[in-house]
C-alpha cells in the first residue's frame, strides 16, 4: 500500500505532466489570440468571427486548461498536507507554511481522507 509520502510524490508526478499538456495548451490559446486579434482589425463583428472559429474555441481551452491545473493542485495540496501532518507537523504549523488558517488545513486533512 502507498504511503502518504509515495502519494504525494506522485502527485507530482500528475502535476509535472498537467503542466506539460497545460503548455501545449498555452501555445494554441496564444495562437487562437493571435487570430482573434487579427480577425478583429477587418471590423468583422466578433459573432461572425468566433463562430467561424475551429474547435476547441479559446474559452474552451483556456475552461479545459484551468480545470485541469485546479484538480492537480487540489491533489497536491491534499497529499502535502496530509504527509506533513503524518511526519508530525501541526496543523498550525501546517497554515503558517501555507499561508492559511488551520481550519483549511483541517479541511484538507477531511478532504484528503474522504478521498483516500
């Protein structure tokens, strides 16, 4: 069985590689941008425009891209928490590292169990 440590260590892991797709991402919303952008100054009217627009659409990408970078984050936060408090550090100590209360800290050690 893992440990709170491997856990964590592999969330990561996720992280790492949600950063590599969130890149990618980055780069085809800075190019849907920059055709946007382009589109625009010919005075076409911002429906006609969009509505030409290949999918995903800018908005899409940028929904996808937050929405996976806010479940890895959430997973790590969870795993971190939940490896230093089993290594012995309080849950004060915890929030002042973290720049949070102790009732988030008390949150995520919920969080994490209930999703262990």
């Amino acid at each position: 069985m893992p440990t709170d440590r491997d856990q964590f260590f592999e969330a990561l892991d996720q992280l790492a590689r949600a950063l590599d797709e969130s890149f990618e991402m980055t780069g085809r919303m800075k190019e849907r941008i920059r055709q946007l952008q382009q589109a625009g100054g010919s005075g076409r009217p911002l429906r006609e425009i969009v509505s030409r627009e290949d999918p995903p659409l800018l908005v899409q990408l940028l929904t996808e891209s937050s929405a996976l970078l806010q479940s890895c984050g959430t997973q790590v936060r969870r795993t971190e928490v939940r490896t230093l408090y089993s290594e012995g550090m309080t849950m004060d100590e915890i929030a002042e590292l973290f720049g949070v209360s102790r009732q988030r800290v008390s949150a995520l050690l919920r969080e994490s169990r209930a999703s262990s």
